[in-house]
C-alpha cells in the first residue's frame, strides 16, 4: 500500500540544522518573543474556526532532516549510553515513518498563523496535522514513565525530557 | 514535497465497514476478550524492547476507508448539526492528511502483537507508528474540552466522545 501525504503548512522555530535543536521543547522560552508558530497554508485556513477555544493542541509533523538512522534499538543520548530500549518505547525521531508529535500550548490564532508553547524541531518543518487536545480523551493521569522509572538518574533526566534548563 | 509512508503493521479491531465504528472507545469493553490489537510487521519486533513499561501508547495510524469528504467547516455528528466548527478543531478523521491518533491502554506485548484497550478504527487499518505516552510530557492536566464545553449539552456529548454507553 502506498500512503502519500502533503505539507499542509510550515513549523517555526529558531532552531536550525547548524544551530542544532534541543531534545524537548525548552520551556524557560518567553512568549512574548513569539518564536514558535505554524503558517497553515491559507488554503486551509477555514478549517482553524474555534481552534482558539483549546488550551493545547497536537502538531503532527514530518521529520525533514533526520541526522542518524533509522535502528530498532536505540540508547537515548541523554542516558549516555546506559540503558537501549526498543525504537517504539522511545521517541527518538528516526523512525520507519518520520512523523513527530507534539504536545503544544496554544497561545494564538491570527489569520493562517497560530503561535504556540515552543517545541523541538528545525525551522521550516513541513506540517501534516493539527488536532486539538482534549481534556479526558487525552490526558490520562493515570500515564507512567515507563522504563525511564528505573533509572537510577531518574529526576534529573526528566529535566532533559521536559526540556527544564538546568545546572548538569 | 513528496512525503511518502508504509504500513508497519495493521490494527485489529471488531469494527469494519458494514458493521460501523463508534466514534470513539467503547469504554465497557472486556479486555479478556482481546479484541483490539495491533500485528507489527516482525521485521519491526525488536523496536518493541521495554515497550511494555509504558501504561499507554500513542497509536499513529493511516485512515484507509473514508466514508464523508474532507471539509474545512464539519458538524460533528454528536451535536445534531447545533455547532459548525473548522476542521482543525474537530478530530473527524477526514482530513488532507488522514492520519489518525488514538491513545491507548496498553495491555501486553506479546512477540510483534500488542494488545490494548478499545479503539474507534477498522479492522486491518495500516498502522503508521508506535510512540510512548510520557507522564508529564504529554498528561496536560489543565487542558480543556475547547468549544465542547460551550455546549448545552456537554455532559451528555462528553459521554459520546469518550464513548462511555448510556441511554438517549
């Protein structure tokens, strides 16, 4: 089966494959500075009525510049090599289909544009979705950690996961 | 740009296209019965390493049998036609890029099969990836219900969209 999309936009960040991106978003970002935002083709720009009534939204996205390849068992850099999991129980973006997903913060709609809660791909990333987060149908408060629980480094690798700047 | 997927698996559900799909999870499911799962291409197995210390997944998936046209501005087929809101704002899966996202309970894993909790798609739907939902990083727990919670009826419309089964 063959399954082809479309860039149905553009993903804003300040971060570029020179610059490099963090792993997470950072969330020390000031929103003022509007940094983060996504330029829906106006094509589809009827399609964002009410949009603004959602606190946070899903942005699907296609990984365009993928730095390393694609292997099924993987060690996340930011456990320096002391744990491998399995590709599907990380989020690592080399993936047989590079779509990303985040979680953001919506912060506005202006026409075709929606800025947004700041998150870790490069400036220029093709948009294929947009889906509105909803409270109950996704934020499961019962969610764990996963195989990061057992780390013994634990508190200080979820600063790395939630993007938290800090002293290492 | 050219942005071209595989199927790395297929989703196993009781729901096909004669029988219809509800438009969420059922809720009142039994999970001994074992009806929801997903088949990865082996190939893939050893990306499942450590998945099973996740209590829920993100599960990306191709929606392969559209039945209604994509459209900017959609009822939801909940509100009785009372409330047009734009497509980016609904989760109707038809989309420009018809990729669906469901968040699951996972149950086991079981060579390349992953049992989970209910999902609204078809049997043998094309599964297009596998991620881990992280506490924190994607549990928004002052997310909101967007427009949903502008509705007379939300209560009742609530129990529609986390399919929970209840009398008219």
């Amino acid at each position: 089966m063959s399954i082809c999309l479309q860039e149905i936009g553009t993903i804003h960040t300040p971060y570029s494959l020179a610059s490099g991106a963090p792993y997470q978003p950072v969330s020390d970002n000031d929103p003022a500075q509007r940094q983060f935002y996504v330029e829906l083709d106006p094509a589809y720009a009827a399609g964002l009525h009410r949009l603004d009534s959602y606190a946070y939204l899903y942005l699907l996205f296609y990984v365009d510049r993928l730095t390393k390849p694609c292997r099924m068992q993987i060690s996340p850099p930011w456990t320096d090599g002391a744990v491998t999991v399995g590709l599907f129980a990380s989020r690592s973006p080399a993936r047989p289909n590079p779509i990303g997903l985040s979680v953001v913060r919506l912060l506005s709609v202006e026409g075709a544009r929606i800025y947004t809660s700041p998150l870790d791909v490069f400036d220029n990333t093709p948009l294929l979705d947009i889906k509105p987060y909803i409270r109950d149908l996704d934020t499961k408060t019962d969610a764990n950690y996963g195989w990061i629980d057992d780390l013994p480094d634990k508190e200080h690798l979820m600063l790395h996961i939630l993007g938290i700047p800090h002293e290492f």
